[in-house]
C-alpha cells in the first residue's frame, strides 16, 4: 500500500482554500462561477439515545481550481 503524501494533500487543500478566498473577493466574475454538490440537506440517522448527521457540500469555483493549480507549482518548488 503506497504511503499517503501529506504535505502534498495539506498544499492542495490550501490552494482550495486561498481560491475560494480569492473566488470570494471577486463576486460576481468570472472567477466565482463555479458548480455545488453534495448533500442538499444532512442525512441524520437517529437510534433514540445516539443521533448522527452526516453532510458534505463541495463548491468548486475557477478561482479554485487556479488556486490548486499555483498550490501544485509551489510544491513541485518545495519537493
């Protein structure tokens, strides 16, 4: 089993991150359009004395992607 690579998945998350920030700055451009999924409403399971509820939305924007792509550059410079 291959040994998961953390510091390349704590980049990518950062780049999600700083381009959603910067997806957030610039509203109403080309940068913020983008599609959501997930979970429209949270799944809750219920067994009386213990109560679950399960919910993940995932937006995914230009800025995003641009954001995780700059992130990659800078971990090919890092590595």
């Amino acid at each position: 089993m291959r040994k998961i690579n953390w510091v390349l998945l704590l980049v990518v998350l950062t780049g999600f991150v700083i381009g959603r920030f910067i997806g957030t700055y610039f509203e109403g451009t080309f940068l913020d359009y983008g599609s959501t999924f997930g979970l429209v409403s949270p799944v809750v399971l219920d067994l009386g004395f213990f109560s679950l509820t399960f919910g993940l939305t995932i937006h995914i924007t230009i800025a995003s992607v641009v954001g995780v792509v700059i992130a990659l550059v800078v971990y090919r410079f890092i590595r």
